[in-house]
C-alpha cells in the first residue's frame, strides 16, 4: 500500500516533470504488451521524451500547480494514463507517438499540451507531420542559398558560351 509520503513524493516528482517539459500528452496503453512499451519507450527516449504510467487522482493533484495542464488534461484523466513527457521537440515527440500507434492500434493518443495550449487529436496529427528543427534549418538555408546557386550556373552557362566554359574562371588573366 502507498502511504502518504509516497503519494507526496510521486506528486512532487510529476510537478517538477511538468515544469521541465516543453509539451505533454495523455496516451491510453491499456492492452498494450510489455515489450511494446518498452520499444515505445526506447524510441521516447530517442526523441528526449519520457512516459510515465500515473494514478489519475495524483496526477489531478500535480496539476494544481500548472493551471493550463489541469485545464488541457482534466476531461482525458479516465482509465488508464500514461504521461508522455517531451523535454527536446515537441512535434518529434508527437511524430513518434503516431508512428507506434500506427503500429500498435491500440495505443491511444487521449490529448497533449504545448506552450500552455491545449492540444486536441487534430492538432497532434498536424503536429505530428511538422518537420524537426534541423530538418527547417536545412530548408531554410536552401532558401538562403538558392539566388546565389542561381546566378552561379547563370554565370557558368555564359562563360560556356563564350568559350571560356569553368576552366577560364581559374586561369591566370593575360598581363597588360
């Protein structure tokens, strides 16, 4: 039986849990075999994210503290939860998750958090599909790069047709 510091502490633990994440999700994995969610939380743990299997009401009572989660995850908090803590990117947390529910059907995605918003299955979904932060860097330095990609074959292709082609640039100029 748990006694009454225990339940304390495990508050305590969920509190500060949710302080340090950057987003959370309420996920069902009744039915779920012991070796699927030891993979699901082998690949959370890949993607800086953590589950935790909670009691609804000490999660109710750590949510006391975050008025924007009690808000988000109060209807969700029936039957059995886990917490799915995302510490790093929230949408590779997200990607993860619907990827194992793809495979494992019985994993339900309940609601998620991020930034102090609440987070129904659509906008999970949306974020799911988002691209991670080096994938958008990557993008957006293609962007950067393009006019100046560009205007290098411009160049190239005119140096070509006046017969100097790419080995011309690299010559020496003729002295005056």
């Amino acid at each position: 039986m748990i006694t009454r510091a225990d339940k304390e502490q495990e508050i305590k633990v969920i509190t500060d849990k949710f302080g340090k994440a950057k987003g959370a999700f309420i996920v069902d994995f009744k039915g779920i075999k012991v070796e699927q969610v030891t993979n699901l939380r082998k690949k959370l743990n890949a993607a800086d994210s953590e589950m935790k299997v909670v009691r609804n009401t000490l999660a109710k009572r750590a949510f006391k503290d975050h008025p924007a989660i009690e808000k988000a995850f109060t209807n969700s908090m029936k039957g059995t939860n886990a917490i799915v803590f995302s510490y790093g990117e929230v949408n590779a947390t997200a990607k993860t998750l619907a990827d194992f529910a793809k495979d494992v059907e019985v994993l339900q995605i309940k609601s998620g958090v991020m930034d102090g918003e609440a987070l129904d299955d659509a906008k999970i979904k949306f974020l799911a599909t988002l691209p991670g932060k080096d994938q958008l860097r990557a993008m957006f330095l293609a962007t950067l790069l393009a006019p100046a990609t560009t205007l290098a074959r411009c160049l190239n292709v005119y140096a070509e047709k006046l017969g100097g082609g790419a080995e011309a640039g690299t010559e020496a100029a003729p002295q005056a």
